[in-house]
C-alpha cells in the first residue's frame, strides 16, 4: 500500500475540522472516500479505507474509539486519532499508527498518512504524530 493514493475517511463531527483534513489530505494526492460523524453514518461507508483520522467524540457521543476498532476489523484501516485528549481512547484499535494531536497541521497530517502506509520500521515516526497509548495489539507501528 503506498502512500501515494490513498484512500482515506474522516471520522470528525465538527465541520471544519473536517473540512480542513479533507483539503490538506486532497492537496496531498489523497482520496477522501468520506465524512463519518457518529456511529450510524459508518453504515453509509462504501468503500474500505487504508487510512482513517479518528476524532474520539463524535455527534453521538464518545464513539470514535468504537468506530476506530470496527474500521480495524472490518478493513485492517490504518487508524490515526485525531484528538486534544489522547488519554480518551482508552485501548486503541489494534491497526492505530499513533496519535495527532488537535490543532495540528498540514506537513504533520500528510507525515502521519505516509507513515501509516509503508513497512512498519521503514521510515522513523514522524514529528507531530504520537506513540499509540501502551495498550496498543496487532499491527501498530512504534
């Protein structure tokens, strides 16, 4: 999976937060394949994403973590949280890459998705995108 193309949801209930990711990550050559802001609107979902940026508390309450783990199992999804408040995603999915921390910015968002996307121990772990919480399984990259 490179980096170059690649297929990402937003998971964020706040507007331009999400529309701000979506226009960094469409200037960076990615494809936003959609917007999910709570739990029932990833039902809507058609298409499997390689990467997702995670907010932990959506429209519906603190679901982002629950979505976080059903993008995982469902679609080995590369997950990034996106948040203010990293000690709020209590066990991350077992596919999370690593946390960026709101407000963060262009270089730091387009980083964490190259990161996300290549051999696990090939690039060092960006500036910006932090350790997953130590409770992290499978497949995260330290």
């Amino acid at each position: 999976m490179g980096s170059s193309g690649c297929k990402v949801l937003v998971v964020e209930d706040e507007f331009l937060v999400a529309l701000q990711l979506e226009d960094i990550l469409t200037d960076g050559g990615h494809t936003v394949i959609g917007t999910v802001a709570d739990l029932a609107s990833l039902a809507n979902l058609s298409e499997a994403p390689e990467v997702a940026f995670v907010d932990l508390n959506l429209r519906d309450g603190p679901t982002g973590p629950e979505i976080a783990r059903l993008l995982s199992e469902r679609f080995d999804t590369r997950v990034i949280y996106a948040t203010a408040n990293p000690t709020q995603i209590g066990a991350p999915a077992p596919t999370c890459v690593g946390v960026l921390r709101k407000p963060f910015c262009d270089r730091n968002v387009l980083d964490a998705v190259t990161f996300a996307t290549v051999e696990p121990g090939s690039l060092p772990r960006p500036a910006g995108l932090e350790t997953p919480p130590p409770s992290v399984v499978g497949r995260a990259q330290v």
